[in-house]
C-alpha cells in the first residue's frame, strides 16, 4: 500500500543564493551560472536519480522531448558535483562548497537550522513509498496491526513533522514553507533494464570528454 512519496526538490543554500538567482523552473538548472555549483546523486548509477531524470521527460514538464534532452546536455554542461545518493547532497551546500542540489526537501527538516531552502520550480517528483505483508509471514497478525499503526494519521504525522516526509494522509505535510500548496506527483517505477539502459545514456552525457 502505497503511504508517501520519496520527493526531489532543487534545494539551495539560502544564505549565499540571492533571491533573484533562485531557480524558477527545471530548466534553470541549465543556466551557465551554476557551473561547477551543483551537487547531484550520480545519474549514470543512481537509480533514482535516473528515474527522476525519466520522469521528468514523462511528466511532460518540458514542452518536448528535445527541450527535455537540451535541458540535460545544459545540466551536464555545468560540471555538476556528482556523489553516491541523495543522502550527501546536502551537505556541500551547508557548507558553501556548492549552491544548489537536486536533493530531497526533507532535508531542510533533518538538517535544520542549516540555511537551506528549496526552489519553488512547479511540480514536484518523487519514487512513490509502499509497504505490503509478506506472503507466509510468521507473524501475520502482528505485522498486520503495525502496518494499522504505520498508516495511521497519527504515524504519518510524525514522518512528516519529524523526517520531512511527504506523506498522503489527507491534511497531513511536513513543516516546510511552501510544500502543502506544491503538487506532487510520483514517478513510474522503471525496470532493471530501463534503470541500466537509461544510466549508459545518461553517462554518455552527463560525462562525456
């Protein structure tokens, strides 16, 4: 059952971006001014990165898919800081080592009182959130009155109050400006060969001499 979504923001280091200079859409990400300023989970390997990246495409939040393509030879013509996952991205942008991150707006909660804010670009992505019982599971009643307990209103509060988490217990956001008026959406979940397919195309761009 499906109890969130695993959301991707652009977030920013909001002492040292000048208003001005905040991102207004996806695209701007492509803007010569973010040369070697940006920290990103590796697109070649990261596999939801590269299904963020797809899901960009597929969303339709660029006009075609060549406006799509331009936008990521823009992103990589701007050098980004590649690293293993989401969960490092903010960091180099705490610290002033880079200004901006495709990054995960929980972070501006579990990092707090970091100067971090997130670019208020539209339409939010993210890889939807599910738990399930096993079949055969020892325990069957037990893990049936804890997924009772994690789907409830009061768990899906803490995630969200807490960790940041965007949940879809209805009422029920994280305590982060701006997000309860942000659509978001989740991503089709991409095979293992779409994962490996699209990571050599990406590589091909995103790290090409």
């Amino acid at each position: 059952m499906q109890f969130g979504i695993e959301y991707v923001a652009l977030i920013y280091n909001k002492d040292l971006v000048k208003p001005a200079d905040i991102p207004k859409s996806y695209k701007d990400l492509a803007d010569p001014k973010w040369r070697d300023k940006i920290v990103m989970p590796d697109p070649s390997s990261h596999a939801t990165t590269i299904s963020w990246l797809v899901g960009l495409k597929e969303a339709k939040i660029f006009a075609t898919d060549e406006v799509w393509m331009n936008f990521l030879k823009g992103l990589a013509a701007n050098k980004p800081m590649f690293v293993n996952s989401f969960s490092p991205t903010p960091a180099p942008v705490e610290s002033g080592q880079k200004l901006l991150a495709i990054s995960m707006p929980k972070y501006i909660i579990t990092h707090a009182p970091a100067p971090l804010d997130w670019a208020r670009v539209g339409i939010l992505l993210g890889s939807p959130r599910g738990m399930a019982i096993v079949a055969k599971a020892p325990h069957p009643n037990a893990a049936r009155m804890f997924l009772d307990y994690w789907l409830s209103k009061d768990a899906m509060r803490l995630l969200a109050d807490k960790v940041g988490e965007y949940v879809l217990a209805p009422g029920v956001f994280p305590p982060i400006e701006g997000i309860s008026g942000t659509k978001v959406i989740p991503i089709r979940e991409l095979s293992d060969e779409e994962i490996g397919s699209w990571g050599e195309k990406f590589k091909a761009i995103f790290f090409a001499k």
